[in-house]
C-alpha cells in the first residue's frame, strides 16, 4: 500500500515513470495544489533530489534533467516555474561552493539562469513555420513565397541579457559564452507540450 507521504509518492512515481505518459507526469510534477502547495514542493523535491548534479555545470545539469528524468516541461507556465524552481535548488544543493562550475553567489541565479538557457535553446534550434509571407491571388494562389527569415539570438544579446542577474558580482562572460556556444551546437531536446 502507498504511503501518501511526498518521499513515498516521489519514490512511486520514479519507479514507475516507464509506465507514464511523460506529459502526465510532467504535469503531475508541476501540480501545485489549493492550499497544499508544501506536499507538492516535497513530492517534486524528493523526485529530482535523488539525481546528483554533482560536477555538471548548469548547462550539463540542466541537459540532464530535461531529457533523462522521465518528464516532459508541462505546457503551462507556472508548473513550469514550480519544476525549475525545484530544479535550481537540487543544482544548488549539490553544486554551491565550485567556481567552476557553479559561480553563483545565489540560488536564484541558478533559477533564471535556467530559464534563460531554456529561452535560448528554444530560439537557436527552433524552426520557422513555414509560414510564408507572399500575398495571395483572388484565387487563393500564392503569388510570391519567400520566407522571412528571423533573426536568431546573438552570443552578446545572451550576454547582455544576464547582466545584473547577480546583485553583487555580473557572471562571468566567458562562462556564458561557453553556455550560448555549448546551445548553439547541441540542442537540448526538450520535451515540451
């Protein structure tokens, strides 16, 4: 018989996620719940604390989590923003302390540091939808169907968009160009909704 208690279903839940649909349990992870917002927070804890962060930078971390842990980011931002947030603190947990890896002065850097990579994976690899921007004829025909290209985002714009994330210290550019660089070559393969 299953306990009800966070540790007990987290424990259910990784021992059985083979069985689940990745949507569903992606959702079910980022439940918050109408007045037991702690029992969700414990479930999520107890299921990404048993994954070791331990020497991965957050690029590598983050990889690891979003396509190896059985989950797909639900389609909903605010399970999503729960999930991260979760994310952040085991990252944190484990990786507080190394430079190197981890030269953050807070746990929330890691958080939006997180969102930003997830931004920007999605806007390198993401394709254009093949709408085309050509005007029509009185038949419905497309006269001219050129594609608009978009402008993807630059190391520098990555750059500069996480300056003064860190209220104390800026990140240092030579991590996030290894972070835009590490994206830009290898995308993540979210499973997103």
């Amino acid at each position: 018989v299953l306990s009800p208690s966070p540790r007990d279903v987290a424990s259910f839940l990784r021992i059985h996620r083979s069985r689940m649909a990745m949507e569903v349990l992606g959702d079910y992870l980022g439940e918050g719940g109408l007045g037991d917002e702690d029992y969700w927070k414990s479930i999520r804890y107890h299921y990404v604390r048993v994954i070791s962060f331990v020497g991965m930078n957050i690029d590598q971390g983050l990889r690891h989590f979003l396509t190896s842990c059985g989950f797909r980011l639900p389609g909903e931002a605010q399970r999503v923003d729960r999930i991260m947030c979760t994310f952040a603190q085991c990252f944190w947990e484990d990786n507080d302390g190394d430079n190197q890896l981890c030269p953050f002065r807070e746990q929330d850097t890691v958080y939006i540091l997180a969102f930003a990579i997830i931004m920007l994976n999605t806007d390198l690899h993401k394709t254009d939808s093949g709408s085309h921007g050509g005007a029509r004829s009185g038949r419905g025909g497309v006269l001219s169907s050129s594609k608009k290209s978009r402008k993807k985002m630059t190391k520098q714009e990555f750059i500069n968009n996480l300056r003064g994330v860190e209220d104390s210290e800026e990140i240092p550019k030579e991590f996030l160009s290894g972070i835009y660089e590490s994206i830009a070559n290898h995308e993540i393969a979210l499973h997103t909704l």
